[in-house]
C-alpha cells in the first residue's frame, strides 16, 4: 500500500495536487497540440490579414424545406349510411347551421339527376314533393339521386327531430305506395349534360365571374353529372366566411335563372386548405 | 374546433410502403407518432398516436422525404374534449416528399332514423 502512495506522489510531484480539469487536457493530445498551434501565430504577427471567407458548397448547405400540398383523400366511412333492408329506411341529418336537413333513403328516388323544387306550385305531378310541400313549414326541396334536402320558412327554428318524424311518416307512406316520385316529363325534357355544360360555362363566364372579381375570387366549374353542377371557388372566395352566401344567394340564382333544368350544385372547394385561405 | 386530447392512426401499406419514421404534422410543426405497433412497409400496418391536449388547426400524415408511400386504408380515432371519441376512415392515396394528406374531420353531425 505504501509503495502505491509513493508513486502516486511522485507522478503529481511535490504539490502533490494536480489540476484534474489539467489532466483532461493533457489527455487530449490533439486538441492541446492545436491550440499550441495556433497561439505563435497571432503572436508573431498581430494583426493578420483576414483570410477570405469562400461560401460553403452546395451539398453542405441546408436544403431549402419544401411547401408541401395538403391533399385529400377519399372518405370511405359515413355515418349517415344506410344499411340494405328490405324495409324502407329514412335517416335525417340536419345541417350544423341548423338551415336545412338532409334526408337520406335506402331507395332510388331520382337516379343519376336532381331536381330543385323552389315552392309549391313547381311539386305539381311529383307525388314525393306534392306530399312534402303539404307541411306548410317547407320553403324548398331539393331531390339528388337517393336523398332530399329539406328548407324551412323558419330560419331560427333549429329543432328538426319532431318535423323531421313527420317527414319521414308522410314519405315512407308516399313511396310504399310505389311509382315514380318524381313527374316524368322531368327527365323527358331535360337537355343533355354537354349543354348545360356549356350553359353553366356561360353565366359564370359572362355574370358569376365578373361579379366575384372585384373580391379577388373566382368560381371554375369543375364537372356536370346529369344535371348536377359541381363548383369550386377560388382566389379570395376560398376560405372566405361569405363563401356559403356567395354560393347560396348569388351562385345559385344565376345559375338556375339562367339555366332552369340545373338541379343540385355544390361547393367542392376546401375552404381550410390551401396556401393561403382567407381563414383557416 | 374542440381540444384534441388525443388521436390515433392505424394504416394499411399497399404496393409502396416506407422506412423512414412516420410523422404527422400538427398545426404546422412536423412530430412523430409514439406508441408504434407495426410497420409502414409494403402489405404491413402501422399504428401510432400521440396525446395533443390541445387545439388543432391542421392536422396531417406526411409522405416521405424519399421515395413514395402507398396507404391503401387510412383510419384515424380522435377524442376531442367534450365529444364522443370518433373514427374516420379515408380510402387509397399515395404519399411523397411535395405532400401530406388531411386526417381532420370534424366530429360527425348528428343523424336520427326518422
């Protein structure tokens, strides 16, 4: 024991304590060397002329982080969905401003088109909208495929349960009833879908758009089925809290003033995404 | 929008899968999911979640750095303070480095058989 205590005393010398952080230092040969290196230099001469700064390469830089796109993808559940059954099923959904309710069927009501019914008087040789309008508190109808749509006079009246029952009392009866729901001279009449493409394409061009430019918006038709109108808006329309107005009071007119077979027309524009909408 | 308290993806790779780490993207901030279970290798599944406790205002699955990303079937659990905890399932998409795919719906609107 005690010839490890001599030795120990000889390596630290006659202080007896060394520096540990000294220790460290000197354990790290490179990094001592260096600074040696180094410290002559500024003192042979003072004053060095700065060595010029070269940039670093390319590859060393940082990559510039890419905008990415927000995409979508398709939505394969739904809540609303009907289970197949042999009897005839109705559930409701009222909309979250509570102005309208939608009313889905697990039966064809008016396949591959839609129809709007803008009051009474237009239900007239329809038997499913002549028994709907028979609620005096129905303002619209609106019929796609295996759904209708329902607007009411009351636009503060956001209690849908017990006037949806009734609905689906005088619809269930109305359909079991069977036969078409809708006239049939609806569809006879109807034009093809090419013109009223180009119809469509036209009042946008010609009114919808020239009125939404002074906003910075743009509205683009982005598809027809039957005579259903797909829309999206653009520029400042997207995202704006005065796109649902937009589309309701002043899309909607024009398109059906202008081109009275349009039924259903919907907004397919993602007003959350994007690089820049109006609010997100 | 409601506090997200927590949310969780379970996906399905189809053809293309990837090796690099899963992350979602959070009001703008890009994070990887915790408790992982499985892979996002091609014909496997992935599951990872993460507790938010707070407010989302974008919430998105980012495609990889390199390479693309095949997701066949997508499903995402959130639980939002005060709403039933509610699932979402989106169909096929295809992931890349000049993308990320929406994983927000808001809680479903109430419907009733009428």
């Amino acid at each position: 024991m005690a010839s490890i205590l001599d030795k120990l005393k000889n390596m630290f010398g006659p202080g007896g304590e060394t520096d540990p952080s000294a220790q460290t230092v000197a354990d790290k040969p490179v990094v001592a060397d260096s600074r040696q290196e180094i410290a002559p230099t500024f003192e042979s001469n003072p004053e060095p002329t700065p060595a010029p700064v070269s940039p670093p390469p390319m590859e060393e830089l940082a990559p510039t982080p890419m905008m990415r796109t927000v995409i979508q993808a398709p939505l394969v559940s739904d809540a609303a969905e009907l289970p197949e059954s042999d009897e005839i099923l109705i559930r409701a959904q009222p909309s979250p401003t509570g102005d309208q309710c939608v009313f889905r069927i697990n039966r064809p009501l008016f396949p591959g088109h839609s129809w709007f019914f803008k009051d009474f008087e237009s239900a007239e040789g329809s038997p499913l909208a002549e028994v709907i309008f028979t609620h005096d508190e129905v303002e619209t109808l609106l019929v796609h495929e295996q759904s209708f749509t329902i607007t009411r006079y009351d636009k503060n009246n956001f209690e849908w349960e017990k006037f949806a029952k009734e609905i689906g009392i005088t619809v269930r009866e109305t359909l079991q009833e069977g036969g078409p729901a809708l006239k049939e001279s609806i569809i006879r009449d109807m034009p093809g879908e090419e013109q009223i493409r180009t119809d469509i394409q036209k009042v946008i061009d010609l009114e919808v758009n020239p009125g939404v430019a002074g906003h910075g918006g743009q509205i683009t038709l982005t598809g027809i089925q039957g005579n259903t109108v797909n829309i999206q808006m653009g520029g400042g329309c997207q995202g704006c809290s005065s796109a649902d107005l937009t589309l309701k009071i002043g899309i909607h007119n024009a398109f059906r003033k202008a081109v009275p077979f349009v039924g259903a027309i919907y907004d397919e524009t993602d007003h959350a995404s994007g690089l820049n909408p109006y609010f997100s | 929008m409601p506090k997200l308290t927590r949310f969780k993806v379970t996906i399905d790779t189809g053809d293309v899968g990837t090796d690099e780490p899963v992350c979602f993207n959070i009001n703008s901030h890009k994070v990887p999911f915790e408790d992982l279970k499985g892979s996002a290798q091609a014909g496997q599944t992935f599951e990872g979640g993460f507790e938010v406790n707070s407010f989302a205002h974008s919430l998105t699955l980012v495609g990889p750095e390199t390479g693309q990303w095949n997701i066949k079937k997508l499903k995402v659990d959130l639980d939002l303070e005060g709403v039933e905890p509610y699932s979402v399932t989106f169909g096929e998409v295809t992931l890349d480095e000049t993308n990320e795919v929406n994983i927000w719906r808001d809680p479903p609107v109430p419907t009733f058989d009428v």
